[in-house]
C-alpha cells in the first residue's frame, strides 16, 4: 500500500508540473488539437484512405485495427468503470480542467490508448517514421494532461494498454 501512495504523490506532483508548464508556455490551443486528433475519426479515416488508394495491405491493417479496438474499447471500459479513480478536476481541492472530460473517470486514458493503438498497428503493417508516429501518439496523451483531464499515469496506462492490444491482436491474426 504505501508503494501505491508513493507512486499517487508523485503522480500528483508530476500532474502540477506539466499542467503549470502547458500553462506558461501557452501551448493550450495545440494541446486542444492534438487531443482531438486522438478521438478516434483517424482509425476509421486512415483505412479508408488506404483502401482508397489502392494500398495492398489496406485490408490487413483495417482488420487488425478493427479486432483491436474491439478489445481495447472493451478493456477501457471495463478498467474505467471498474478502478473509478476521479480526474484531477475532482481529486485536486481548488483545480479545475480546461476541457471537460467526456466521461466521469481517470484511468486509464482512451485518448492516449486509442492513438498509441494506431501508432503500433500503422508500424506493425507498414512499418515507416516510427519515430514520428509513436511521437504523435505520446503529444496525444500530454495535451491530455496539459488539459488537466487526466494524470501521468492515466497516460502511461493508456499507452501500454494501447500498444500491448495492438501487438496482442496483430499476434492473434498471425501478422507478427
């Protein structure tokens, strides 16, 4: 137990860190869009797109990415709905977020989930700017703390819940 409320304290202290430092340097507006950007319409965009142009293994990554989100959309739920651990907005006495979160619970971070999700299924399949691609999934998940939505450990929850899924689903349809 006392494990568990070193890693809340520093939670907590890590979660005031990053929240003043979004405030000063007024990345507010980008932190917007890029949590937007992790809200889902990519994972039904991309393969769209893909298929679209004619990419051979379009069909693969859309099935890959469907089974996947069907796991992970299940598990968040069920940790969500089941952990019930508040949001910062709730558990920090005088703070309040800059958004408001579309559900009432914390952890883990279906933002930071679902894009790292995408990131590790577009690498699994087609391989590419890794770098680039795993960096657009972890700014998903700090504008989410930026945003004062979610605590550091909800994101990194959410990103290994997010890539653990993919590779698990990937394995299971023999593309690994």
């Amino acid at each position: 137990m006392e494990v568990l409320n070193a890693l809340q304290k520093y939670d907590l202290h890590l979660f005031g860190k990053l929240f003043r430092q979004g405030e000063r340097r007024m990345a507010i507006p980008l932190a917007r869009a890029i949590s937007r950007s992790g809200v889902g319409y990519l994972h039904v965009l991309l393969p769209l797109l893909l298929w679209g142009a004619g990419i051979a293994v379009s069909g693969d990554f859309a099935a890959l990415l469907a089974l996947a989100l069907l796991v992970e959309r299940a598990l968040y739920w069920l940790l969500k709905n089941s952990l019930k651990r508040r949001r910062p907005q709730n558990a920090v006495p005088g703070f309040r977020s800059l958004i408001v979160a579309s559900d009432e619970f914390s952890f883990p971070s279906g933002h930071t989930s679902a894009a790292f999700l995408l990131a590790t299924s577009l690498v699994i399949v087609f391989g590419g700017p890794v770098v680039a691609i795993y960096l657009w999934a972890g700014c998903v998940g700090l504008s989410r703390v930026l945003l004062g939505v979610h605590f550091p450990g909800d994101i990194l929850a959410g990103a290994v819940m997010g890539c653990s899924t993919a590779l698990c689903c990937a394995g299971h349809l023999s593309m690994l």
